[in-house]
C-alpha cells in the first residue's frame, strides 16, 4: 500500500501463537472505540517478538489521528476514547502484561503499562481529599468537563466535575483555587504521593495578599499601636507576664 503510515500495537508477553484469538478480537475492538479514524485503519500484518499487531491509516487521516493521540495523552480526549484506552490497559493488566503503540519509525507514541503499573506502586486508595493550586485549564463535553490544576505538592492534577461546576470555575481561570472531592492516591517506590482520576465536587476561591496589602489592610483596622511595640513586649514579659 502506498501513501499510508503504519503503526503497531505490541503486546509483550504472547506470541501469534499464543494469544487466544478471542481475546485479541476484544483489544482490537477497543483500539477501534480509542481512535478517531478506525473506518480508514487497516489490519496488514502480524508478526512476533511480542504479539505485534500492524496498522496501516492513509495519511490523508494523519491530522485526526495525531490530534486523537495527543488527546489521549493529555488526558482530554472523550469519555469514549479514555474508557477505551483505560479498558486497553486494564486487560493488559489482567492477562499479566504490558503493551504499547508504535508509529512508522518506532517511536513508543501510547504506554498502556498494565501489570508493570502495580509493580512501581505500593499503595493505592481512594479517599477524600482537598488541595490548592492555579486552575489553568477548563474543557467540557456533554457529559462532563475536565479540569487540570497545578499544584506545589502533587504536580499537574487531571480532575473531573459537572458541567455546572466548570460553569463556576471559568471566573477563576489562571487563579488559585481550593478544590474537595475524591481521587485515588497512589504512592511509588519512592514514597511520594500523587492524585489521580479526581472528581471534584466543591471549590472556593483562594485571595492571594502581597505584604503591601497585608499592612494596608491593618492600618485599616485603626489599631492604636504603641510607639515600640517589641519594646513595649519585653517590659511585659520582663515583669514575669505572658502576652496572649
């Protein structure tokens, strides 16, 4: 086939020979829901060293097919496409293995990590939480709206929430926002801590104040201070009192 690009998902860990068949069929029917241009996808080759699976797309799809894979990496593509991926990799998981997508120049273009995700991976709960950090990014769908939040502690978090929610939070957008909801926390072999797949169901607003505004905002107060208030501290604690 001329004028087309080639892409292989591999599954590491089986061979032709010994990947059932009705198995494949179900990847096969995901990898079709995950990618926008499946009509145009074509299956020309099955090969080992792993279970490879080549693909061959017309490169007049090369645009939507980059833009679908860019999304799935984001973690912005539609509910469809991520249930997709994430069933990809929970198969990959329950059949004990890991597998990926490759482009033309073997380039590792989409990690599905499957069973290699539990073995980095000490705990993993899912529980309350609540944390701050810069809304900087809003993208809604039908059904819900996808919210990405830079944090200090726990880096960039991808988050979900109702379409009235999103709605609110577009007055916030690039400020710093106080989020609660549940996620899944998950620690690493190094210990640290990270939030994942988080819904978020409340949110307030976080005022950041400069110390400029912090002296202003006490002189507004009309306090009589004394003239050496350290000074005025040290006599008193030197007479054997406590300030409160």
């Amino acid at each position: 086939m001329t004028g087309v690009l080639r892409y292989t998902f591999k599954i590491d860990d089986f061979t032709p020979e010994s990947m059932p068949f009705g198995r494949l069929v179900e990847y096969y029917a995901e990898i079709k829901k995950m990618f926008s241009v499946a009509e145009n996808m074509h299956l020309v080759g099955i090969f080992e060293s792993s279970h490879g699976s080549e693909f061959a797309i017309d490169r007049n799809h090369e645009a939507a097919l980059q833009k679908r894979i860019i999304a799935i990496k984001e973690g912005t593509a539609p509910k469809l496409v991520t249930r997709a991926h994430n069933t990809i990799n929970h198969m990959l998981k329950e059949d004990g293995t890991s597998g990926a997508f490759f482009d033309d120049s073997n380039q590792n273009i989409i990690q599905f990590p499957g069973k290699r995700s539990e073995d980095v991976m000490e705990i993993r709960i899912r529980d309350a939480a609540t944390f701050t950090g810069e809304l900087y990014y809003i993208a809604g769908t039908k059904d819900d709206a996808k919210i990405r939040i830079s944090t200090d502690t726990y880096g960039v978090v991808f988050c979900s929430t109702t379409r009235d929610i999103a709605k609110a939070l577009r007055d916030f957008l690039f400020e710093d926002v106080k989020v609660s909801g549940r996620g899944t926390w998950t620690r690493n072999q190094n210990g640290m801590w990270n939030i994942d797949d988080f819904a978020i169901t409340d949110f307030a607003p976080v005022q950041k104040e400069n110390l400029r505004s912090a002296v202003n905002g006490l002189r507004e107060l009309k306090i009589e201070w004394p003239d050496d208030p350290l000074g005025k501290i040290r006599n008193i604690e030197g007479n054997g009192r406590q300030v409160h």
